[in-house]
C-alpha cells in the first residue's frame, strides 16, 4: 500500500479529509493488538498493513487490511466488497460519517462494548484461589495438541498449513521436545507419538533448510512462505524470527545430532552476529525489508532482487561449468523458477529463488564427480554470489530500530547456542557469547532506568519514549536466565530477578491470574491479556516459564505460585484449544512435575560438557559458588562452598547429583 496509495496523490487528497495516524506497531504493540482484534472480529481474517477508521473517542468504525490502490485490480480484504479499493474506501467512509455520524458512533461503542466482553470472558473464568492447590490442567492437553498437529501435517513438505506458510517455531518447539521430557509425558503422549511428533518437527526444519525460505546465498530466514513447499518466501528478515528459528533448530541438533542441523545453526548465528542485523554499539537491529534495488543505477524497489538470479546471470560469476553444477544443485531454469500464479507483479520473470533440490552425494553421482569436488563447487560458487551480490546490488533497508523484546529472543536463543557449540566451534560459540552479552549490557546501560527498575522499549539514535511492555521483560528475563546458565555471570541473574519484580508490579493481574500486554492508560480501549502463541510466543507463555525457571533456580515459592496462576488463568481456553497455547504446555508440566536445579560447586567445564549435549527440557543450571545467589536461594547457601561436586535441588531440597560427573 505504501507504493500503490499513500505515494499517490489522489490518495493523499481524499486521505485529508480524515486525520491520517501512522502507528508503528512495533513501537505499540498495545495498539496494534486492539484493533488487530477488531478486524479479525468482523473480517474473519487479520494482517499487515493494517487500516482502521475510529472516532475521536478511538472506537473502532470498520476496518480491514490492504485496499488495492488506484489502477490496482487485485482482490482487497475487508467487508464493504470482495473487489474494493482504498480510494472506495475513503470516499464512501467520508460519505458515510458525513451523513450518519451518530450512527457510526452508536456503532462502534456497541462493537467496543462487545470487544470489552469477550477480552473479559475466557481469563475471567475463574478466580485465584477458587481451586485446590493440585487441582489445574491435565498434561493430557499434550496429547490433544499432538492430535491436533498430527492432523493438520504436511506429509509432503513439511509445516501444518497450505500456503502461506509460516515456520510456526513455538509449536515445532512443542513437537520436538515431547519426547525430551520425563517418561511421565511419554506415557501419556505415548512413546511412538512422541517420537513421531520429533519427526514431523524435524521433516519441517529440514523442508525450510532447503527452500527457499532459507537464503542459501548468504544467511538467515525470511519471514513466510507464499508457496506450500517452502520455495517462494515473503523476503522480509525478521529478528524474532532468527532467534526462535537458531533456538529451535538447536533442539533439533540435540535430538538427531544431524549435521545438517548444526549447519543451519553456524548459518543463523553468523547472520545475527554480523552486520547488518548486529548493531556495532550493542544489541540487534530488527529487520530487512523484502524490496531493493536491483542494481545501483535503478530507481525502483523489486521485491526480492537482493536474492534472486537469472541463470545468465550466475552463468557470467561463475562460469559455464560451475553454475551448472550449481543450477541443477539449487534448482535454476533458463525461465526462472518461480511459478507464473506466483508472480502478480511480475517481479521474477527468468528469476531463480535458490532452493536445495538434490543432494552433494546424489548429483555428484550424476555428473560423474567426486562428491568432495561438488561440495567445493558449491561452497566456492554460494561465496562467490554472496561476494557479487554484496558488492554490485543494493541491501535491502534496514530497520534499525532496537526493540528489548526481540533482543531478548536473540539473547537467549545465542546463549544457548554458545554453549552446545563450545566443543565444536569455540570461535563461532565466543561470538554467540560476546553477542548476548553485549545486548543485554547494551539495553542495560541504555534503555533500563535503574531509579524505577523499569525499561524503555525502543532505541533508534536514541531512547525512544515508549515504555516497555508486558513482552518486552518476559523475552528479556528468558534471554538473561540463558545467558547466565552460558556464563555463570551473576549480574545477569540478579537483573533478571530485579526486571521479573517489575514486570509483576507493572502487569500481574493479581485478581484474575496471568499478565496483561499494557499498563493501563486513557488511550488504550481495552487492556488485552492473552496466552495464544502467533508468530512470537505470548508474552504469558513466557512469563510463566521465567516463574518457573526462576523459582528452581532462586528457589522461590512465590515465583512457582505464580507461574501455576498464570497457567490456571487462561485454563478455559487452553482445555478447548490447546495446540493454540503450545508454549504454556511446557509450564502445565513444569507445574505437575517440576523443575530440577543442577547445582555446580566444582569443575564447570566437565558438568558443561554433559549439559550442552541435552534439550534441557524441565531444567536449569545454577552456579552454586556466587555471593549473590547463596544470599537469594537458601538451599543453595546452606551447601559446603569448597567441597565441589555437583547438586540436584527440587522439591525444596538437594542431594548429590552423581550423574552428571
């Protein structure tokens, strides 16, 4: 819509008429969640952009998502007509609210009022303190979810949905870690389901690593799919993204020790410790956009032209012998690869998206060659486009904002990563360190106010004024618990506990169980709460896991009360709908089984070594020689410092924990 309407002139005339407010809704989330709502609500669907008439009073009018501009023929989603355009639209919004204002506005505060109602009726179902203290959600909701994604599966490609397909990484997480969890779950999941469950998850990843969706030139994940099989995506990078995605294929390493596993997490981690997404200062920029210029000289953005090529085109890099090995390899045709219906715009007429269609072993055999020399081909030939391509085309625009949330994804999710590679690339497991530490050092000293305890959302040449949400210490907390069981580095955990007391105090819905997204506030309708996992896990999914992570390792029983209440406040939806609720799943059986701490009084390195080859599922680490965590967690202060070994504490109490010496 940026191109097609709000650069139009005609556009801009009609679009005066109304007061025009641009909300970046990574900046207010709050915001976006609202109305995002109502569009939903009354559509049937919901996305980006996202267009909403309200009145003064911000209450919703009618809304939809892209209106195809002037000379745009393409279907639009809203509800006046299957085919009509902003400029509709807006004259028809105009008519209306001149001629029957006071009905638009009897409108939209009934609308409001049932919007208010139904963000009320699931997390009000109950309240704290109504149940037993065993009573809660049964871990047969993993199995129900499993159901649920077995069925919905793609036995051919991989994922859990037709087109678009998005990578979904929460509820891949769900299905990779059933079988990672004591024998209870498997006996209730059951044992072949569970291994089935880490097989589709796998099929997934592996589908991703190969398509499209991959940017096999250079590194990371674009953020979806268009096409079902993964080779045509949306080229949009997301940092929230990169993160779930290394944290998830991770797990995938640990489960199947997979090379090719491992090799899509050295992929990621050099892409989210390198320019352009690492900020030089500290922490992580946001995103790529999808559109650049295809060369220097043009003076019009294409979708994609960073990453796509023409066969000729590879042909005068690479050679005539080498880019055929590397064209059969990634699935390149004279024509372009990308299907006619797939190209509205036609943006990739003769364009290839590299997809891996073939293996080194198998087309070297086709080819007569050695697989060693095909390999050499193919890495020589993917360095060669990636030098090409960053000198003579244009990157795509950065968004360089810097937002806590998705920085505390990244936090995390590198941590872990810094830990299982140590034994297999300590220089690429050094930047993953050096890479969290300088974020969550970075948002410390530039975006925490140490006088309130309280964090400020964005950065972008400057502390932005926005205040940080519900999400934003959620992520943050678990990106500082990983990053303490990387380094032992108390500070780390000592902030965490300083941000988990804050975002109780800020958010906690002490009546009702769970947290809401906001702080209240006069330009808000509605205050959301909500447990449901979208393309970031819900900001109560996470916070309950923080609860529980913290109360093993600080044991602290007041965390562990809170993470079952938060649970427990979303208990009607997550019995209809559990494979809606994945991540929370964890905590339902956290809360049955509970968390052990492996405390470490000795040799660091040797009890690593074992960790670092797990999931960790229903686990954490504490390093049980810091001044400061024997002061927080009494069992820990009250083992021998100087006597070394190692200990299991749960169920408020310790014993030595031979298995892992």
């Amino acid at each position: 819509m940026e191109r097609e309407s709000f650069s139009s002139p005609e556009i801009a005339q009609l679009l005066n008429s109304f007061i025009p407010i641009k909300i970046d809704r990574e900046e207010r989330p709050d915001i976006d969640a609202i109305y995002m709502n109502y569009v939903q609500a009354t559509t049937g669907s919901g996305g980006w952009p996202l267009n909403v008439f309200v009145t003064p009073d911000l209450e919703p009018v009618f809304g939809g998502t892209y209106w195809p501009g002037p000379n745009n023929s393409m279907t639009a989603v809203g509800t006046l007509s299957e085919t009509v355009g902003f400029k509709d639209i807006l004259e028809k919004m105009k008519d209306v609210w001149t001629k029957q204002e006071s009905r638009c506005r009897e409108s939209a505060k009934e609308i409001t009022k049932q919007l208010r109602e139904f963000a009320e009726e699931g997390v009000h179902s109950h309240k704290m303190g109504e149940k037993a203290e065993d009573e809660g959600l049964e871990m047969e909701l993993l199995e129900e979810a499993y159901q649920h994604f077995e069925k919905k599966y793609d036995k051919v490609h991989g994922g859990f949905s037709n087109a678009p397909k998005f990578p979904t990484p929460v509820n891949l997480r769900f299905l990779l870690r059933l079988s990672q969890w004591p024998e209870a779950v498997r006996g209730v999941v059951g044992e072949e389901e569970c291994v089935n469950a880490a097989g589709m998850a796998v099929n997934t990843l592996r589908k991703m690593a190969r398509g499209g969706i991959r940017d096999q030139i250079g590194y990371g994940f674009s953020r979806y799919s268009v096409t079902k099989d993964w080779s045509l995506p949306h080229f949009e990078k997301m940092l929230y993204d990169q993160a779930q995605l290394l944290d998830i294929y991770l797990d995938a390493f640990f489960v199947t020790q997979d090379p090719e596993m491992l090799g899509v997490v050295l992929d990621i981690a050099t892409y989210l410790t390198s320019p352009p997404i690492a900020a030089p200062g500290g922490g992580f920029y946001c995103a790529e956009d999808a559109d650049s210029y295809p060369t220097h000289a043009d003076n019009e953005k294409r979708e994609g032209a960073y990453y796509v090529w023409t066969r000729k085109e590879v042909r005068g890099i690479l050679g005539d012998r080498d880019a055929g090995i590397f064209g059969r390899f990634y699935g390149f045709t004279a024509d372009g690869n990308v299907a006619r219906e797939n190209d509205p715009h036609d943006e990739f007429i003769s364009q290839n998206v590299p997809n891996i269609r073939t293996t080194p072993g198998a087309l070297a055999k086709e080819l007569g060659m050695s697989e060693s020399a095909t390999v050499q081909v193919l890495k020589s030939g993917r360095k060669r486009l990636r030098e090409y391509r960053e000198r003579e085309r244009p990157r795509p625009a950065l968004d360089d904002k810097i937002i806590v949330a998705w920085n505390g994804l990244a936090i995390g999710a590198l941590s872990r990563a810094s830990t299982a590679l140590q034994g297999i690339d300590s220089e690429k497991a050094n930047d993953c360190r050096r890479a969290a530490e300088n974020s969550a050092n970075f948002i410390k000293r530039e975006l925490f106010d140490k006088e309130s305890k309280t964090l400020y959302r964005i950065y972008r040449q400057g502390r932005g004024d926005a205040q940080g949400f519900c999400d934003d210490y959620a992520f943050l907390v678990r990106g500082l618990i990983h990053l303490y069981e990387a380094t032992f580095e108390e500070s780390y955990l000592e902030f965490a506990d300083v941000l988990q007391k804050t975002q109780l105090s800020l958010f906690h819905d002490s009546t009702g169980g769970g947290f809401f997204t906001a702080t209240p506030s006069p330009s808000l309708l509605l205050r959301l709460k909500t447990g449901m996992d979208a393309a970031e896990p819900s900001a109560n999914n996470v916070s309950a896991s923080n609860l529980h992570h913290l109360a093993s390792i600080l044991d602290d029983a007041g965390y562990a009360k809170i993470a079952k209440e938060t649970v427990a406040a979303f208990e009607a939806e997550v019995e209809q709908f559990p494979w809606c609720f994945a991540g929370m799943l964890d905590s339902v059986v956290i809360s049955r089984l509970g968390t052990k701490a492996v405390v470490v009084m000795g040799d660091v390195e040797k009890v690593r070594e074992k960790l670092r080859r797990s999931v960790g599922a229903g686990r954490t680490v504490v390093w049980g020689q810091g001044e400061w965590i024997r002061k927080r967690n009494g069992l820990v202060g009250a083992l021998a410092k100087d006597k070394g070994g190692v200990y299991i504490c749960e169920g408020r109490s310790c014993r030595e924990g031979h298995e892992y010496l």
